[in-house]
C-alpha cells in the first residue's frame, strides 16, 4: 500500500498526464470539485444506486483532496 506522500505524487503524475492545471492558484476549484463530489456520492447513497457508484464518486473526492494538498509552483506570472 503506497504511503500518503506516494499517493499525492502518483494523482499529481496523473493530473499532469490528462493535461489539468496544476498550480497553486488552481487548489480552491479542486476543494469545490471534492465537495461537489462528495455530494455527488451522498446523492448516489440516498438514491439507492448501486453501491459501485457511490464508491466511484468517493473516489473522486479523494484524487481531489490529494492533488489538492500537493504542493506545486504558484503559477503566478
């Protein structure tokens, strides 16, 4: 099992790898997104949709919060 600081290294590779911003001035849509995703998988809980589902969407939240708390350059100019 890969260690926290692994995990955060390994979604900032991928974000990298899809083309998705990755500075710092991006972090506060990423905290939207987790929330929005959070949501996402209490919808999916409260609707009786498939349990795949839900853990799809809590997922998600956690890619977010990780490549969230990575550190990265401010992207400022």
């Amino acid at each position: 099992m890969p260690t926290f600081e692994e995990a955060k290294r390994k979604v900032a590779e991928l974000v990298v790898a899809k083309g998705f911003g990755n500075t710092a001035r991006e972090i506060p849509n990423k905290l939207l997104f987790a929330f929005v995703e959070l949501g996402e998988a209490g919808d999916s809980w409260k609707k009786g949709k498939p349990r795949g589902e839900t853990i799809e969407e809590l997922i998600d939240v956690i890619f977010y919060v990780l490549d969230g708390g990575t550190e990265r350059p401010s992207g400022r100019s």
